[in-house]
C-alpha cells in the first residue's frame, strides 16, 4: 500500500475538535475549583457577590460567559472556513473522492 | 375575559404561528426528484446558517425537564441543583465541535441524512442499520410519550382547563406541522421556540426576584430556610460530589448520542454557520438553564412549603405572573416540548421511509417511486406516528413510561460509540458497534433497576466505559473496515 495523504480538511477539523475537548476541559476546571473550592466551607462563613454565595457567582454567573467569549476567541483565532462539498476541491484532486461518494451512495 | 381565556391567548397564537412556518416550508420546498424531496424533508436541503443551527441545537435538546423538571429539583436542592444544570452549558459547542467538519463533509460524501445513513455508510452492515432504527422507534416513541404528558399536565396546572384540552391543543400543532412541512418547518419553529424559552425564563426569574425583595433578600431567606440550599452540595448532601461528577460523563460525552441532536450537524449550509452557531449556541443555553434553574431554586424563598418540587414551576407562575404573562411563560416549555417532540418525529418518520423502507423494499433507489408518492408517504407516516404517541398519552400505558426512563440512557449507549469511533477510529468496524450497542443497553438497563451501590455514581459511567470496551475487544475480533470505507471515511487517496 502507497503511502497515503490525508484530506487536508480532516486534519484542521481533528485540531478544531481537540480545542473543543479543550474547552470543555477548561470550563470543567473553573467549574469545580471556584464551585467546590470556595463553596465547601461552613455557609455561615460565605462572602456574597451581589446578593449571592460567592462560589455560585463564579463558578456559574461569571463561568459561563467566560466560556463562552473563550470559545469566540479560539474560533476567532484557530477554527478556518473550509469547504463542506467536494465540488469545490475537485480543481485540485484526481476525482477520486467523488467517484467514492458514488460508490457510497449505493451503499 | 376569564384569566383562563387571557391565559391562553399567547398560547394560541404561538401555535398558529407555528402552523403559518410549516405552510412556508412547504412552498419553499417545491422540489420535484424524490431524492430531492427527501433531502428537503428530512435535512432541509443541508441549508441552515449559524443562527437558526444553534436554535435547532438547542430547542432539540432542551425539554420539559428544562423548564420544569429540573427547576422542581432545584427547589428542594437549591443552589446545588443549579450548579449540577450549569454543566449543560458546553452542549452546543462540544456537540458541534468534536463531530465538527469531517462529520459534514462525510454527511455530505456519503449523501446522509440520518445518523443511521451515516453508521450504514461506516459500518456496512444490516445488523447496525436495523439495531439503530429499532432503538431510535422505542426510545423516541417514549420519550415523545413522555413529552406529551409532561406538557398536558403543565398546561393543565396552569390554564385550569383539562389535562386532554391541553395535549389537544398542542399535540395536534406539533404533529401537523411537523407532518406538514418537515425538517425546514421544524428547525426555524425551533428557533422561534428558542427565542420564546429565553423570553420565558427572563419574565419568570425577574418576577421571582422582584417578588423576593431582591436578590440578597432571596438568598438570606433561603439560607434561614436550610443552610444546605446555598451550598454547593444541597441539604444533607443530597446532591453529592460522586454524583455530579458523573453527570459531566452523561452530560458531555451523552450529547453526542442523541440523534436528534446529532443529526443537526450534518445539516448546516458552511463552516462559517458551525462558527457561529458554536458562540450563540453556548451563549443561549447557558442564560436559559441559569435562569430557569435559578427561578426554582429562588422560587423555594417566596413559596417554601409546596408538597412537591414538580409544582414548584406551575405555582410560582400562577402566584407571580398576571394571566397573560403566564401565557406567555407557559409558552416556554411548551415550546421545549414541541421542539423536542417534532425533531424526533421526523426522526422516527425517517428512520421508516428513508432507512428501512427505500432502502429495502427499493434497494436503496428512491428514484424507483414517484416523487409524488414519497411525499404522500413520508407526510402520512410522519402524522401517523405522531398520532399514535398522541392516542398513547391519553391513557399513557405503563410499558412506555417504563421504557422512558431508559431512553437518554439507552440512546447513548446505543449511538455514542458507533458515531465518534466510526469518525475517529480507522479499525472500528460493524462487529465492535453491534457489540458495543448490544452489551451498552443490556449494562444500562441492568444497572438502572438492579441500582448496585456505586457511591453515587450514575449509571452512565459504567454503561459508557463497558460499552468502549465491547467496541474495541469487537472491532479487534471482527475484520478491519475495507480499503474503499477507510478512503472514504479518512479522505485519502490510494
């Protein structure tokens, strides 16, 4: 077997997935050190952030839309427009693939 | 006017609106090949920008537990139950994220318009087609059961009018509109519907704060109430680590089994749309669970004595809200519902006419019938269905809201695997996914009614992790996937 060249579309989405994963990585992290970390104590004790428990208010309020404006900056930075149809990479490739998405079809 | 008749006012116009969409869909699509007529009715023609793709995502995903469920246990957990909801807020961008563009670009290779075109397409293979459709016609058709009831007793805790005026009133709507205009007609009612949940869960939390004496008032009554209901693991520890924990798994790993909202990915215009649906998708879910969550656990500070959490959403809105803002907010979930309900619909209508039906009494060739005639069938099947959940919900029979409570579970167990490994895995292969779908289910039902103790653990984390192994021990067993799948599915040349 010739050695073979991956759809270069494929490549850039595995890494978009990985960022992804990533990001839900980082959202777990924020979520469990500011809810479990500042909110395991006795209640008695809890400082209030706008009328709320401290660990609510970062761990929730303020986690989720520092999740989300993180995810606009890596889409921002990281993710690239690419073209979802063959018919537009078909200029540069053998036809291969879409004799393939024929055969797929059938199947 | 009667306060029941203000009521339902909003109501009824949102449903009428709801009819109006499914009409424009129907005109908007005047395709005339019967494969066109499917890839319209089923996928909307692969045309969805980024706004309406993040509504879909998130009207299909959000249901009655959204609004009701999930706020009722709010109320007797407290805050503990709003940080467990918060752990829904990646949905969107996970979902889209990790199945992200090879999944669209092999959607579109591969010419899929279901989940199961996608596993026939990988796995080649009748046992996984007929497994997966089979398991979608069961979970669905219960869990749309489920829908259906949960939105009749709300509309009947809240309107005063019986529990059938309700399901009525909006089983018929779904189920017709549904029917009528197809995968077009449901996703942009999604996206009004995600527009309504969000109007919802604002006039609800405002008027609960409001009626609290703010927020810090709110919260110091709450803490005098139980200490435990500000903390982040309830009263008593009822909501205990182990158990959140685990929800991460359900929750973030899960998503990407459900079909109906897995499906949606296969079914955007550009990868700019998947951009942005990514940020508004995030934005959107995350503002409805905080708010709908927070409401039920605030709600326990205006009235703390209710005898169950379940009422804890009807009440508030009948003691908060005048008649027509109530229409406005009982809209909400019954938007979640619809939402959920049509997407499954049209699911379970595919999976028959599309999986089952043109593939093995056609041979895979629409083209055999006349456009016309697929149409006919594809609109009756869709409104028969419907019509059969309907019926069911009347006299709800026992095996199905049994079933029910399997089905989340059961449908990641079954989908969850065949669909990433199948996408990232050049070795998986047809004998690892019935493997890992057969002993998922069996693991999964085991676990849900033999209930071992596993310190708080849900049993999603054991049916997952066995699952993954029947996959890989199947896969090795079985044969490795042919040169012409491999090539198809990883884009390379030979």
């Amino acid at each position: 077997m010739k050695k073979q060249t991956q759809d270069w579309r494929f490549a850039q989405a595995n890494k978009e997935a990985l960022f992804s994963l990533g990001a839900y990585a980082l959202y777990f992290i924020w979520w469990f050190i500011f809810g479990y970390g500042m909110g395991d104590g006795d209640p008695e004790q809890y400082s209030f952030v706008w009328g709320m428990p401290e660990w609510f208010f970062y761990s929730c309020i303020v986690g989720y839309p520092v999740i989300t404006l993180f995810i606009w900056g890596v889409i921002r930075c990281f993710f690239k427009e690419v073209p979802l149809e063959d018919e537009a990479l078909d200029a540069d490739d053998d036809g291969q693939t879409s004799a393939d998405s024929k055969k797929g079809n059938v199947a | 006017m009667s306060n029941e008749l203000i009521t339902i006012i909003p109501v009824v116009l949102y449903l009428a609106l709801s009819f109006a969409v499914a009409l424009w869909a129907r005109n908007k699509s005047a395709s005339k090949s019967s494969h066109g007529f499917m890839e319209d009715y089923f996928i909307g023609g692969r045309s969805m920008g980024g706004f309406v793709l993040a509504m879909t995502i998130i009207a299909s995903y959000t249901s009655a537990s959204s609004f009701v469920g999930g706020p009722g246990v709010a109320y007797r957990y407290g805050l503990s139950w709003v940080f467990l909801a918060m752990i829904q807020v990646p949905t969107t961008f996970l979902t889209l994220g990790v199945l992200g563009k090879r999944f669209a670009i092999i959607a579109r290779k591969t010419n899929s318009m279901t989940i199961t075109d996608f596993l026939r397409a990988r796995y080649k293979s009748d046992a996984v087609v007929i497994l997966c459709s089979v398991a979608l016609l069961v979970f669905f058709m219960a869990a749309m059961l489920a829908q259906f009831i949960g939105g009749a007793r709300l509309f009947q805790a809240v309107t005063g009018y019986p529990y059938i005026v309700g399901l009525v009133l909006f089983g018929i709507t779904v189920v017709l509109y549904t029917a009528v205009g197809g995968f077009r007609a449901v996703v942009i009612t999604d996206a009004i519907q995600g527009i309504i949940m969000v109007v919802a869960v604002v006039v609800i939390l405002l008027a609960i704060i409001n009626a609290g004496g703010g927020m810090e008032e709110c919260m110091t009554t709450l803490k005098s109430i139980d200490s435990g209901l500000i903390t982040p693991t309830g009263p008593s520890n009822a909501v205990p680590q182990p158990f959140t924990l685990s929800l991460w798994i359900l929750v973030g790993l899960g998503i990407l089994g459900l079909p109906q909202t897995t499906q949606r990915c296969m079914g955007y215009k550009d990868s700019r749309a998947m951009h942005d649906a990514m940020v508004i998708g995030t934005l959107l879910i995350g503002f409805i669970i905080l708010c709908a969550h927070l409401s039920g656990a605030l709600g326990r500070a205006i009235l703390p004595d209710l005898p169950a959490g379940d009422l804890a959403m009807p009440s508030l809105i009948m003691e908060l809200l005048s008649p027509f803002w109530a229409g406005v907010f009982i809209a909400g979930p019954l938007a979640a519902i619809m939402s959920t309900v049509d997407s499954m619909l049209l699911l379970v209508s595919a999976a028959i006419i599309k999986d089952l039906y043109v593939h093995y009494r056609l041979h895979g060739d629409a083209s055999q019938m006349p456009s016309i005639s697929i149409q006919r069938m594809s609109l009756i099947c869709t409104a028969v269905i419907g019509m059969l959940v309907f019926f069911a919900a009347i006299q709800p029979p026992d095996l199905l809201v049994w079933i029910n409570l399997f089905a989340f579970g059961g449908l990641e167990a079954v989908f969850l695997w065949p669909i990433i490994l199948g996408l990232y895995w050049k070795r998986a292969n047809a004998t690892g996914a019935v493997a890992s779908m057969l002993v998922g289910v069996a693991t999964f039902i085991t676990i849900s009614i033999t209930k071992p103790a596993m310190g708080g653990v849900h049993a999603i984390v054991p049916t997952t992790l066995v699952a993954l192994c029947a996959f890989v021990a199947g896969s090795y067993f079985g044969r490795a996937p042919d040169g012409k799948v491999v090539a198809l599915f990883w884009g390379e040349q030979q």
